[in-house]
C-alpha cells in the first residue's frame, strides 16, 4: 500500500489569483483518498494531480465561507458528466445540501449518482466516520462562522508474519496464521507456547494527520490533535497583522507554530496565506522561532506522513 500522502491543490486565501488557489487537499490513507475543502478551481487542479475522481468518495467542508467550497458544485458536475454512478459522502456544515440542491433544481439537473450529506453541528470532537481501517474526527474550531478541523487516524494494522521462523515449526499451519497476524502466541502439538513476537513483525507505525482552518488562535484545539505526525494549520497572517488576525478569526504563523509545539505534532504545514504577503518564506521563518519541523504549504506539492 502506498506511503500516506497529503496533495495540496490550493493553499492561499480569499480571492483567487493565477498562481494562488484556495483552499482544497487530497488526503490519501490506507487506500482512501478524501478531500477536504474544495474551493474555487479544485477539479482542475485535482487533474494537475493526476488524482482519479472516482477515487474520492468522502468530501470534507469545513466551513461555508466560498473560498472553501466554491469549487464543489464544479466537481459534482464533473462526476455527472462523467457519468458517475457511485454515491459520495459529504460531511459539512448545515446549509450545505440547500445551497448545492438550489442550483441542480435550477439547472434542472437531476445527478446519476446519489450525494449523501452528513451535516456536522457538534462543538466538540465528534467521530464521523470509523471503519475497520481509519478513524475520522470533526475537531471544533474558533472562526467567523461555524467551522470544522478533521482529524484522521489510521486504526492499528495486523502483525506481519515472520515466514523464515514459521517454517521452522511444523506444526503451524496457514489456518493458524490468522492468530499469528492478531498477535496470540502459539501453542506447539507437545504444549510448547512459542512467543508471537518471535513468529511475527511490528505492524507499521499508525498515523495521523490533523487539519485545522479557518481559526483563530485556539488553544483548545491542542488536546485534540496531540503527537499528530502532520498538522496542517492556517497562518493567514504574519505577527505583524496579529490585530487583523484577531478581527477577522485567523491565526498568524507563530500562532500556528505555538499550537504544534505545545501539542508536541511531528510535522507542522503552514497555509491559508493572505495575498498581502507575496514572500511566503516569511511565514516559515516566522514560525520556526517557535516550532523548528515547519514547511510551507504549496499548491500540487505532496507532503508524506511518517
């Protein structure tokens, strides 16, 4: 299975500019490939990302300000077009069905596919989706509006079995290794228990990653998304607008390095740039006076998880 991977399609804020795309990432995990936001553009720059639309069956919106879901109306159109035929999952704010169903019943379209809308109003960690592979939270953020973060979790793997070792003891068999990957010990014929750590490997490291904007600097937000391998945090502004950032629900770099630090994450991404700020190395600069393991964002770069 692939490395789990984060694609970002756009990373700026607001208004849209040649080489500036709001806000949209494709996640791909443990054989899933969510997107989360999708503002303005994000189909053509999902095909830029050589992403296969049939692929994405979860959509996350995490606000209903445009620069964040601009885009999906597009995209849900594409698929039409495409003549999609599998059901699509989207987990958003309330609002979200009304506004996208006004415009199909007005361009009197009728879509192939059925959309389900998982409408999220919690203020607190909510578990929207768990299957035997991936957890995923709906993490509560401050902004302007009613706002989302996610936080996706991979769910432990089985151990791997050590061939060499087994095949030294005839008395397993493959019936027997599906104990061996749950991690019991093994029981020879003459009552001899052969530990599973000498007939298996570790599985690989569970991983995570956590995405959190729009938001002011919140510091709740912390205990949610400690030891994450990856936090993908606004920084719409540098320090020097902090009154801007207060005013309008943003956070600054250093404020986004702050939360990393003290939620001790491995990783942390910087985005959701403000377009009065054309160099973006000051945001990174900015933060790593706080927060050392940080990169910037940028629109069709991916990120691994590790």
């Amino acid at each position: 299975m692939k490395k789990p991977s984060l694609t970002i399609l756009g990373c700026h804020s607001s208004i849209p500019k040649k080489n500036f795309h709001p806000t949209a990432q494709i996640l791909e995990i443990k054989g899933f490939s969510f997107l989360i936001d999708c503002g303005e553009g994000t189909q053509v720059q999902l095909k830029k990302a050589k992403i296969k639309f049939n692929k994405i069956i979860h959509i996350f919106i995490s606000h209903l300000h445009g620069d964040h879901f601009f885009g999906l109306i597009g995209l849900l159109s594409t698929f039409h077009l495409l003549g999609r035929e599998k059901s699509i999952n989207i987990y958003a704010p309330k609002g979200l069905k009304e506004i996208i169903d006004v415009h199909f019943k007005w361009s009197y379209t009728k879509l192939k596919y059925c959309v389900n809308y998982i409408e999220l109003s919690s203020k607190k960690l909510e578990k929207i989706i768990d299957n035997e592979k991936i957890e995923v939270f709906s993490i509560p953020m401050k902004h302007r509006i009613y706002t989302n973060g996610f936080l996706f979790k991979e769910k432990p793997s089985k151990r791997k079995l050590n061939i060499e070792e087994i095949q030294k003891i005839p008395d397993i068999k493959i019936l027997d290794y599906k104990n061996l990957k749950l991690g019991k010990d093994f029981k020879t014929n003459n009552g001899k228990i052969i530990s599973n750590l000498k007939l298996t490997f570790d599985p690989p490291k569970i991983l995570s990653y956590a995405f959190c904007s729009d938001t002011s600097f919140y510091l709740p937000i912390i205990e949610h998304i400690k030891y994450v391998d990856l936090l993908y945090h606004e920084s719409t502004f540098l320090k020097i607008e902090e009154k801007r950032a207060i005013n309008t629900g943003h956070s600054t770099a250093n404020q986004a390095a702050y939360i990393a630090k003290e939620a001790k994450v491995k990783k942390l991404l910087l985005g959701h740039y403000s377009n009065r700020f054309p160099n973006l190395k000051e945001f990174e600069k900015e933060a790593k006076k706080i927060f050392p393991n940080v990169e910037i964002s940028e629109p069709l770069k991916t990120y691994y998880l590790e």
